[in-house]
C-alpha cells in the first residue's frame, strides 16, 4: 500500500514571495550587477575565463566565437547561447567599451543599432588588456567554486591587474536595483588609485585633479562639473552628454552643421532619423538636408542649412530635441560582499585596493612557496653534483627507483623531494656548465625569497608592488582622452526665427475677441475691404506683423493674453476672426481694450494703465513677458467694480493726459507715477467726483503738439490744441474741457490725443457706427462743446468711442 501523499497548506503570498525572493537575489548577485573588484558579471567573467582556459588569448589566432559560446554553457553558464553571444559581443565593441576585452573579427554590430552576425560567422579572442584581467590567476591568488554540474571550477572573481569597474564602467537592470556606472580614461583611474594608496584620506576634489570624470568611447562633450562631484562623492549625479558638432561654411554663402561625435550609448540611426522628421514635420526652419556621411575613415553626421539662417539657433534646437545631447545618470551600484551597495568613487578605490592586496599578497604567497620549493631542489642538486661518483654506485646497486630513493635519503640525508629530483636527472646535467647554472638560479632564487618575504611582511612593500604593477598597465594601454568635460551645463535659448517661417501677415483684433491673422495675399485680393465682424462689435487693431512676432492683448479686467503671432489662427481677410476663447480662456463679458505688439521686451520701457476709477499703475514692460501662453495672466490688480480703460506703451519719457465723464482733464509727466510690480494696483491717477469716472487715459511724446479731441453722447466733437492746458502734477482735479449746460449737459464718450491721419469711430444706440476725421475740425478753446456731426434725435445718441491701433508696415525695433 502506497504513502498518502503529504501537502503543505500555505498562504500564497508566502509561496510567491520566498519564490520571488529567492530569484531576485539570484538575478542580483548573479546576472545583473558588477562585483566592485573585477567589474565584471557572472557571464562576463566566464566568457573570459572560458576564452583563457582555451588559450584563445590575444598572441593566439582568432577562434570561432560559437565554440567559445559553446565551452561557456556547456562549463560555466547554463544559459540560452544567444544571451552568451549578445555579452561577448558587448564586451568587443569600442563603441559600447572603453577598453576593449574581446577583440572579434567580422560583423559585431553598429552604433546604429544594427545586430552583430551569427556566432557562426565571427571570430574571437582576449585582447591584450584582458590578459591584465586575468594574470596570475594559476597563482592561486583568487577563490574557485565548482562549477554549475560540479565537473570542474570556476572563478568567483578575477585578479583584474586594473580598475575594470571604474574604466569600462557598467549597466545592468536587476530586482530593486540598476546600476549605472560611465567609463572612464585607464591612464586617470589608475593614477587616482595610487594617490588614494599613499593618502588614504584624499578628498574628491583632489581626486578630481588626477580623474576629471567620465570618458566615453564615443568622446563628445559632458557639461556640469557639479554633477560628476555629487555623483563622485555620493555615486548618483547627473551630467548632460553633447555629440561634437561644428559650423562648416560651404557653396553659395551658406552653412552645414557637422557631426563627429555622438553621446554615450546612442543610436545614430535614430539620431539621424529624428532630426531628419525635424525637417520633414517643419519644426526647425532653415534645414535643407540631413546626411549621414559615416564610412570606415569615422563617424560624420551632415545638416546642410538653408541660406541666411540662424544655424546656431538650429543647432541648439536639435541639442533640445534630439539625442545630440542626452542626460545621463550615474547609479554607481556594484556587489561588495555579496551585496549590491552604492558606492562613491572612494569606496570604489577603496574595494579595489582591498583587492589587489588580497591578490598580491596570495600571488607572493604562492610565488614564495614555489621559490623555496625550488631553491631546495637546487641544493640537492648541486649537493648531489660533488657526490657524483658515490651517488652513480648507490643508484647502480639499487633494485629499482623507489629502492634508488630509499639508498639516497638513507646514505646522504637528502629530503624525499631532492631524491625525486635526483633519480630523474638527465646524465646532460652532469656538466660543469650546468652545476654553474644551478648556482646561478639558486643564486636568484634567494633574491627573490628575500624580495617576496619582504613584500608580505611590509604593507609598505605590498603597495609599492601593486603600484608597479598599475604603472606598467598604464604604460602598456593608457590612451588618450575623448570626452572633453565643461564646467558649466549650458542652457539652451532658441530663437523663435528657428522653428517658424518668417513671414508677413495682418493681425485683427476685435472688442469681443474675435482674433485672426490674414496673409498679405488674402487681404490684397480683396482690396482691404469686406472685412468680417459681428455688427455690435468693432476693430480694436489692424497690426502688419511677423510671425516671429508676439502680442499683448489687455481686457477690461485687467488681465493680459502674451500669444506669439504664429499661433494665431490663420483666417481669410472676409471671414469672422476665431474667438480668442479658443485660444486662452477668459470670461463671457470680458473685453479686449488694448492690443501692442512685441518684436522684443527693450528695457528701460514702461507699460501705463489706466481704470476708470481714476487709478494709473507704471511697469516695467519686460514683466510682462510671460512664457505661458495657454492662460490669461494678472496685469493689474483692480479693486471692487473697477476696470482697465486703457493700457499705453512708453520709454519713460512719455507725458500722461486723462479725462472723466463730466469733462475734467489733467495733464502731467510719466515720473509722477512711481515704477511697481506687475501685479500691484497703481496710485491715484485724477480727483473724481461722485458718479464721475475715467472715459480714458493717454500718453502721448513730450516733445510733440498732438490734439487734444472729445466725443459727447450727443453727438459734438471738438478739437484742442495742447496749448489750452496746463501742465500740472498727478492727483489733481483738472481743468475742463466742455462748458457745463443745466439741461442736458454733454458728458464725454470718447477722449483721444490724435496725431496726422487718425480716423475716429463711434457708434450710436441705433446701431449706426460713424467715422470722423478730427483734423478737419476747427481747433477750439476749453469753454466750447464743439460741433454736431450726427443728429442724435434720428441717429441716437453716442455710446461707445474708438480709436483702432493701426499699424501699415512692419514695426522696428525702434518703435513702439
């Protein structure tokens, strides 16, 4: 009768979770993360022990690389062949390693990404610097293990004569842990590592002298020294990794960007493809065609440029948006102690040194016993050589060889392992010219005992010996920097002229808030007339601008619209504009009242507001250069029922003129308004009455003699001439400009200082909207209400006056 089958009852998180532990700490310490001593992974490491064992070294011909992948799983590493290849292939690619450990003959790859050829296809071997990795490991000087099936032994880590952890550096993904380490130049690591030897407390900024930071095999450029001290210091930082790019002028007066190098572990292909849909997408102007130019000579990537572009400007816009410059982030994390840890650089140094004590001072172990096991045989030997005679009679008399030792030891005292030696002699080193070799040997075999003694019983010995060894390692392989570091992480400014067509057009804004802009062609197409707008709602500004350009548009609320020209819904001349809600959002009933276009915020400019309630607020225009543009922004802060009637642009030097309702008008310098802050509320602009408001403010050149003209809701304009004012200081009451009627008083609906060729608009509560020319009108005194120009018993009376910002031409940067 069978056993009943036994089950064990447990949870299952428990099961999953001892499981998952159990492979995470494998995936650990056994797939994914470099030991601090050697640098390398587990398949690493056997790829190059396998490739050592089958003398497939660097003074060797090149082998197949399937037969090595062969011995490293069917020895070592029990895993799929194609993940054995993939590493080998890794580790023989001067793009992805600093220092080369498996040199490979045909197809292994591409910094494009391409994949290397089927091991089949390519060959392999160590490369010199590997034999570093490897030396003296018959010298017992590192642990083996069995191995996977317990048929031979393994390595649990290499001597690694050099840093390998520091100078090829490391990537891996494992459970819980990633490790990030860059490479960095041999000559450098190696003079850090004997400088931390003989000053064991070195800070990081002396040891930033001897290693400046990281050098990739691919060169180009790192910027932000900070970044390599934090990573150094703690063993996370983060630098900026720029490809190596040059202006070249060529044919026909114009430009191309060239290429020569690329960050660190990007694929070119991709580069060269994502700049080139730059192109195509029309997100960079000024890029005719992009080149990739690299053959067996080097790498060389070509962007040929339009004619009069601003190739700085692009090229810093393919460092921003392309993999021509990358971040990268140092995640120094390597097994030490069986346990994965994040190291700084000193504690790299420091496991290193730990290391190669350790190693040395086996390897002179071993070399020390060797020597002394051999400087006894050459006693017995030459011992053996002045007895000669009676040692031939003793071994003649011998039955056999066991007998021939038992005679030796027993007659002249020879140890077991001289009579072994002495029963084997060949009757050639019976010569006196041999006895005279052996004397030598013995000679410097004593020499060396007494240098090895001294190495293992000094530690000052046992570094000096280590630095030997490093010294010669940077004299057989030390190369030259690639990788130029700045100190500074540039930050990149793109001009707008790069990612947008210069090109002319017609901005229209309306009082409601219906924007657009119209090509030149569409508006002369149509003779400039036919313009579409909403019969209740008028033109605010006509401005022929740039797309290049931006513009200021300022509501009711005091709230401020920063939107670049280009962004503008591009809208034929004879239909409606689109609703600027659609654009930024603002509220239902608020109103467009200013519009000023920007080629640049100059300094030393000033914008001025003015609320109907008699505030005035001066700013610096440059605050209100914003980078966000999907928000309407605070342009002032307006109290209770306030609003903004009006916002000006100035240079400072700009006279203020403002007028109420009931006809007062005060005039005065810009200064008398002090400079503040863009959200601040302003001070007390004129002396209001009670119901009495601000129709408007304006500023106008202190040096000019504009007029001074009014609009009344019943219909009168009248004209002034500057000259009937006096120039007084803020805050005061004015003086007036209509005479006061008892019946049916004209109360102001419109205030404007006008130069040549303005036009005037207004609209009457009939709907009518009339234009008039106010130069035409005869100047008058103050105590005038001017003359009729509509009938307001048949027309209706006036409710809403305008002056429209108009601009002809392209503005300069000169102007306002």
């Amino acid at each position: 009768m069978s056993q009943p089958e036994k089950f064990l009852d447990l949870p299952l998180e428990e099961v999953i979770g001892d499981r998952f532990g159990r492979y995470s700490k494998y995936i650990i310490q056994d797939r994914a993360l470099p030991d601090a001593r050697d640098g390398l992974k587990p398949v690493q490491r056997r790829i190059l022990y396998a490739m050592f064992r089958e003398k497939n070294t660097h003074d060797r011909i090149f082998r197949k690389s399937a037969k090595t992948v062969g011995t490293v799983i069917g020895n070592y590493h029990p895993h799929g062949d194609s993940s054995v290849y993939e590493a080998m292939v890794r580790l023989s690619q001067d793009w992805k390693v600093r220092n080369m450990l498996v040199e490979m003959h045909g197809n292994n790859g591409s910094i494009d990404g391409d994949p290397a050829a089927a091991m089949r296809y390519t060959e392999a071997r160590l490369s010199s610097i590997s034999s570093e990795l490897l030396r003296d490991i018959d010298k017992e000087t590192v642990d083996f293990i069995p191995n996977f099936d317990e048929t031979d032994q393994e390595p649990i880590v290499l001597p690694a004569k050099f840093p390998n952890l520091i100078v090829n550096g490391s990537t891996g993904i494992s459970a819980g842990y990633a490790t990030d380490i860059p490479p960095h130049n041999l000559a450098e690591v190696i003079d850090a590592v004997i400088m931390k030897i003989d000053k064991p407390a070195v800070t990081i900024d002396e040891l930033m002298k001897v290693i400046h930071g990281p050098d990739f095999p691919t060169g180009g450029i790192i910027q932000g020294i900070n970044g390599i001290k934090k990573a150094y210091e703690t063993g996370r930082g983060k630098i900026i990794i720029r490809g190596r790019a040059r202006l070249e002028e060529i044919r026909g007066n114009r430009e191309q960007i060239v290429i020569e190098e690329v960050p660190y572990e990007v694929n070119k292909a991709n580069m060269v493809r994502k700049i080139d849909e730059l192109r195509i997408d029309r997100k960079v102007e000024g890029i005719a065609e992009v080149r990739d130019e690299t053959d067996r000579t080097g790498l060389r990537v070509v962007i040929e440029l339009k004619k009069d572009v601003n190739s700085e400007g692009i090229l810093n816009y393919i460092y921003k948006n392309t993999d021509l410059q990358v971040t990268y982030h140092f995640n120094m994390v390597a097994i030490q102690e069986k346990t994965p840890k994040l190291l700084s650089l000193s504690q790299m140094l420091d496991a290193y040194i730990a290391h190669q004590k350790e190693v040395v001072t086996r390897q002179a172990t071993f070399d020390l016993k060797k020597a002394k096991d051999r400087s006894h045989i050459l006693e017995g030997l030459i011992k053996a050589i002045s007895i000669l005679d009676e040692l031939i009679a003793t071994i003649r008399a011998s039955k056999d060889k066991p007998d021939a030792k038992r005679q030796i030891i027993a007659k002249y005292n020879f140890s077991e392992a001289q009579a072994e030696a002495i029963v084997m002699l060949q009757l050639y080193r019976l010569t006196n010219t041999d006895i005279t070799s052996l004397e030598k040997e013995a000679e410097e075999l004593r020499k060396s005992i007494i240098e090895l003694e001294a190495v293992l019983g000094s530690e000052k010995k046992l570094f000096q010996t280590i630095k030997k060894e490093l010294r010669q390692v940077k004299k057989n392989f030390a190369d030259k920097r690639r990788t130029s570091i700045e100190d500074k992480i540039e930050e990149l400014t793109i001009d707008i002229e790069v990612t947008v067509i210069s090109e002319d057009v017609l901005v229209s804004i309306t009082r409601d808030g219906y924007i657009k802009r119209t090509s030149l062609r569409s508006y002369s197409a149509s003779n400039g007339e036919g313009f579409a707008i909403k019969d209740e709602d008028h033109m605010v500004g006509l401005l022929e601008l740039n797309t290049t350009d931006k513009i200021l548009l300022f509501t009711n609320k005091g709230k401020y619209l920063n939107l670049p020209v280009y962004e503008l819904p591009d809208i034929r001349w004879k239909d409606i504009g689109q609703h600027i809600s659609n654009i930024v959002s603002i509220d239902k009933d608020e109103r467009i009242i200013q519009c000023i276009p920007v080629r640049k915020f100059k300094e030393d400019n000033y914008l001025v507001f003015f609320t109907k309630n008699g505030m005035v607020k001066r700013s610096e225009f440059k605050l209100y250069d914003a980078q966000r543009y999907s928000k309407a922004l605070i342009a002032l802060n307006l109290k209770k029922d306030d609003e903004v009637v009006n916002v000006q642009q100035t240079d400072g030097s700009s006279d203020i003129f403002i007028a109420s309702n009931k006809g007062y008008g005060l005039w005065y310098h810009e200064s008398e308004v002090s400079i503040v802050g863009q959200r601040a509320a302003g001070v007390k602009a004129i002396l209001l009455k009670d119901s009495e408001f601000v129709v408007n403010g304006q500023t106008f050149d202190d040096l000019s003699e504009p007029s001074i003209v009014v609009i009344t809701q019943r219909g009168a304009c009248k004209r002034m001439k500057l000259k009937e004012f006096e120039k007084t200081s803020r805050a005061k009451r004015g003086l007036t400009m209509l005479r006061e009627l008892k019946n049916k008083a004209h109360r102001i609906k419109g205030f404007f200082v006008v130069n040549e060729n303005d036009t005037l608009h207004f609209q009457t509560t009939n709907g009518e909207k009339h234009s008039i020319f106010p130069l035409e009108l005869s100047a008058s005194d103050r105590s005038s209400n001017g003359s009729f120009v509509i009938d307001t018993d048949n027309q209706g009376e006036v409710n809403e006056a305008w002056k429209e910002a108009i601009y002809h031409k392209p503005f300069n940067d000169t102007e306002n």
